[in-house]
C-alpha cells in the first residue's frame, strides 16, 4: 500500500502540478488559500489532459449528521446515495476538499478488462 504524499501548494507552478497529475499517484494539497479558483484551475488542468473529475465537500471532522440521530433514516439515505452513484459515470479523478485550506486527489483505479 503506498503512502500519498502531501505537497505545499503555495510552494508550486503549473508545471509541478501537472507533474504530479502525470504521474496518476494520489496526493494532497496542503495550504490552499483560494480554494474555488484552485479547484477550478485543476479541474481544467484534468480536463486538458482528458481526465474527468468529481469534487466531494468531506471535512475532517464533520458535525453530527441528522441520519445519525436517527438510523433508519440513515440505512436509507445510504440506499439512495448508492443508487445515485451507481447511476453516474466514474470520475478519473476525484477532488475530496478535507478543510478550507487542503484537497486529496484521489486517481480512480484503472477498470479491469476482464
């Protein structure tokens, strides 16, 4: 299991960043000052180098979720939230923005052929 690593993104250019797209390994981007022209600019990064992208709000430490006060509601909000994702393409990349300052990029495996 490989470890991702974390790059300082006030710290980059255009060409590192490509960089580490082309390498298909994932990593984060720590110290994001603006974080929706950031995520803009990467999504048209990937897009240039014909990959898709999905971008998932998944703080770190969410508050408590209302189907967690009340399970049933929960089982099924999850049943709902598996047939919406089923039912959509698979993003090549998935953008997880973890806080105001810091995004995962997430590679989606490569689907098998067999």
């Amino acid at each position: 299991m490989s470890i991702a690593r974390t790059y300082f993104f006030n710290k980059m250019g255009d060409d590192d960043l490509a960089g580490l797209f082309g390498k298909r390994e994932n990593f984060f981007l720590e110290n994001v000052d603006a974080l929706n022209p950031t995520i803009a600019r990467i999504q048209a990064m990937l897009n240039s180098e014909g990959m898709s992208s999905a971008v998932l709000r998944a703080p770190a430490n969410p508050a408590p979720a209302f189907s967690e006060l009340f399970p049933p509601l929960g089982l099924i909000g999850a049943l709902f939230r598996a047939l919406a994702s089923s039912a959509r393409p698979r993003a090549d990349v998935t953008l997880r923005l973890t806080s105001n300052t810091s995004v995962s990029v997430i590679f989606a495996r490569p689907r098998s052929s067999g």
